[in-house]
C-alpha cells in the first residue's frame, strides 16, 4: 500500500511562513510522498515562491508539484518553479517523475492543464484566433499529460497518478456556481487520463468545489483544494496488486 498525501491552493504569502510546516514535518507518519497541485503562492512572485520553498525544504517524504494560475500571475512560473527545485521539490509541467516508495515504483504525470469545459458545454477550436489558442493550450496540457502516463507505464511504475491544477471532472465542482466552469478544468484532461490509464488523479483550483469524484473511465478524482480538504493535506491509499 502506498500512502498518497495532497494539497492544494495554499497560497503562501510573506506572513505564511511555519503555518504548514508543523504538519508536514508529520509526514513520514503518515505518507509516502507528497503532492501539490498548483497554486502554491497568491501572487507568483520570487519572494512568495521562497517562502513555499522553505516551508517544504528538507521535507521526510518526496515532493512533487505543479503550478497554478496563481503561480503564473507575475509572468514568472520559470523562476517561480526554480526556487521551488532548489527546496527539493519536484516541479512537473507535461512531464513525469519516478518517486521509490516501500518498495513500489509510483509514477506522477503533472500538468497544470487549463480551462475549456465538459462535455456537451466546452468550447471549441473554431472562430476566432484567441479561442482557437484557448482550447489548443488546453488540449497540449491534456496531450502532455497523456503523454507522461503512457512512458510512465512503460518504465514499468506499478501505480500512476496525475496531477493537475485544473480539474478533469465537474463532479469535484460540484458547490461553484455552473457559471464558471469552463474556467475551472476541461474534459480533456480526463479523456487523456482514461485512455493514457492511472490510479488516482489529483488537482485543486476549484475553492468551493467537492472533493471527491471520478473520470468516465472509473478513475478516482480528488479535489485537494486546501479550502475543500480544510487541512494541512489529506491521504489517499493506492494499493499494488
């Protein structure tokens, strides 16, 4: 058994330092390794990255971590994920990583992926070029994605999981208004998910949104939005056969 924990939308700021730490310094206790699904700072600035930064250095467990929206405000994710690797995180963006653990070999497929909508209200390509860019990122997220689950599987991981910032799913929606949902995730994520194969997808974004939920394909989905969970992470159990 291997013992996932996640968390998202923590937006760290100047006067957050040590609020987080106490529980993560728990972690060997509980889990074998640690996700973050974006969205890590309020604002993505330099300053904010470091304090996220320290707050995770030197952490018992594995930690692997996407951006967010938030992350990318500031216009500088490249910075913002290089101080988050010099504090030993693990920063994923169309790509996969091997994390040991017990024994297992568990593969995690990052993306921040990207807004759109679900099937039967999702946008198209078509009309004009800023839509057409819109869901051409988004599908690059989803592809990237797929793409990551697949050589994972061919390294030979016993257990996949993605993570996202932007949800794959409406169910872990379920709470914000219907509104704003094509800003929230896109189905593509999930279609990549499904037919690339994983055990557990994870994301966050959505504040008043459901944590649980699952893809068409019978994949667990859990929004770990920190304002959902109400904690400093949550486990999840993935079991090798």
């Amino acid at each position: 058994m291997i013992r996932v924990a996640a968390v998202g939308d923590i937006h760290m700021g100047a006067e957050s330092q040590g609020l987080l730490r106490p529980a993560f310094d728990t972690l060997d206790e509980c889990a074998d390794l640690l996700l973050l699904a974006g969205d890590l700072t309020r604002h993505g600035t330099p300053e904010e990255a470091r304090v996220v930064a320290q707050e995770v250095r030197g952490l018992p467990v594995p930690v692997v971590a996407v951006l967010g929206n938030h992350d990318h405000h500031d216009e500088q994710p490249e910075k913002v994920a290089a101080i988050l690797r010099e504090g030993g995180v693990t920063v994923l963006e169309g790509e996969g990583t091997v994390v040991e653990c017990g024994g297992s070999r568990v593969g995690v497929a990052g993306t921040k992926g990207f807004g759109g909508g679900f099937v039967g209200r999702s946008a198209g390509e078509f009309g004009e070029p800023l839509m057409k860019e819109f869901v051409r990122y988004t599908r690059h997220c989803a592809d990237t994605l797929h793409t990551a689950l697949k050589e994972l599987e061919e390294e030979g991981c016993e257990l996949r999981v993605a993570l996202t910032h932007f949800s794959p799913v409406a169910d872990t929606l379920a709470g914000e208004p219907l509104e704003i949902f094509p800003f929230l995730g896109s189905y593509l994520l999930a279609e990549a998910i499904d037919t690339a194969g994983a055990d557990l997808s994870v994301h966050g974004h959505a504040h008043r949104g459901t944590e649980h939920g699952m893809t068409a394909g019978g994949v667990r989905v859990r929004n770990v939005a920190q304002p959902v969970i109400r904690r400093a992470f949550n486990v999840y159990q993935l079991h090798t056969d």
